[in-house]
C-alpha cells in the first residue's frame, strides 16, 4: 500500500498511547506515598504570624544560637546538608554503608525522595519565608531557595530513623536522638525557625505511619532488614 502525504496512515490503535504514557509515568512515580494522602493544613498548626511575639521569641532564640555557633558547628551541618540514608552510620558504625548494602541504599534512596516531596507540598502550603529574609541579623551557614516551614531536613532525618529503627530496633534510640540533632541544627545553621524544624518531626510521624501501611514499602523494608542484619555485626563477647 502506498501513501501520499495528504493522505497519511491513520492506526486504529493510536488511542492506546495516552492511556500507556499515563502507565508509564505512574510506574515512574513508584513512591510510598504521595501529597494527596495529606491533609496538612489540618495535620500542621500554621507558623507563627509575622510579627507576633512567637515570631519574635523564635529569632531571640536563633540570634543566641548563632552567637554560639562554632567552626565545628558549621563543618558539621554543612555535612547533614547532603543527608543520605548512611549519614546514620555515625551511630551505626562503618558497616553501615551503600557499598555493602546496595538493598539498602536503593530502599533509603526512596524513603528520602518521598518524604522531601511530602515536605515540599506542605511548603508550598505555607509559604513561610526563611529566617534570614524575615531579619537580617540572621547568617546562615548557606542559602536555600524553598520555603521555611515545615523542614525538610527534619522531616527526612526523622523518617529515615524511624525506618531504620524498624531494620535495627536495638540501635531506635541513638537513631532517633541523631536525627533530633540533624533537625536542631538546622535552627543552628540559621536556615529554620525552631517551629518549622517541630512540625517537620510532626510531619515526619505522618509519613512514616502511612508509609508503614503501604505493601510495597513493607516489602522493602523487609529485603533491606535481611540484608543489614547479614552485614551487622555481633556483639563483642563479654569477658569471664
């Protein structure tokens, strides 16, 4: 059969593309969660106003941190600012590494992705300006270019313990108190009022609970458990 250019082919079945494009971008969404099941306004108690004595507690506060704040200090929330899932391996131990737990990365990879992009849509919620355009005696140790509240970095650090503390529930306390420490340091850098690093823990329950309800996440979760409790190492035998 030949076709002339004023004439082109017409497939009967060209109708399937959009629904396979529609297929295909689902599949490469693939998360645990998603923005739609949050209700933030609802979940969140809104920021503090501009201007109101809450507000204004809030810098008095982050002006005495900063006036504290130390070389080592900023060395190590420069650090926590390119968080991975293995940034836990300061209380876990070398072992815990994305070389030797490949499951393990790639299943942390998501938890993170998924919880920045929950945060991400309660920001676009709130639209709170960070602390150093509110006032500017605030230095921060670096410049962001989101919205304040709530924090991500506490958000994501708060998951991502409660997660591993499911993977290495004896180590659940040190995991949780590192990523309350990733979360205050964020107050410390000047990057977040005190109030958006709380209701990224808030933020970071809700997401964690809902994540825990999903199927494939548990199945993750469990891959990744396997693998880590075969690298963990055992406990020193005690002496006689």
């Amino acid at each position: 059969m030949k076709f002339t250019d004023s004439h082109p082919p017409r497939f009967r079945g060209s109708s399937i593309f959009v629904p396979l494009i529609l297929v295909l971008c689902s599949l490469a969404r693939a998360g645990y969660v998603d923005p739609a099941d949050f209700d933030f306004r609802a979940l969140l108690p809104p920021p503090p106003a501009i201007g109101s004595a809450q507000q204004s507690a809030e810098i008095d506060v982050m002006l005495k941190l900063q006036s504290e704040r130390t070389p080592a200090d900023v060395k190590r929330i420069k650090k926590e600012s390119k968080m991975t899932g293995f940034i836990f391996s300061e209380c876990l131990g070398s072992w815990f590494n994305p070389d030797d737990l490949p499951v393990t990365a790639d299943f942390l990879d998501k938890v993170l992705v998924d919880s920045k992009t929950i945060c991400s849509a309660a920001k676009k919620v709130f639209q709170r300006e960070r602390p150093y355009l509110t006032d500017s005696r605030i230095h921060p140790c670096e410049t962001e270019d989101t919205y304040s509240y709530p924090s991500s970095h506490s958000t994501r650090a708060m998951v991502l313990a409660m997660t591993i503390s499911q993977i290495l529930p004896d180590q659940k306390s040190a995991l949780i108190a590192l990523a309350r420490k990733i979360g205050d340091d964020r107050a410390l850098a000047g990057q977040h009022f005190p109030s958006d690093v709380a209701a990224g823990r808030i933020l970071a329950d809700a997401v964690f609970q809902k994540m825990m309800q999903n199927p494939e996440f548990q199945s993750d979760l469990m891959k990744a458990k396997q693998e880590c409790e075969a690298k963990y190492p055992a406990p020193a035998a005690t002496q006689p």
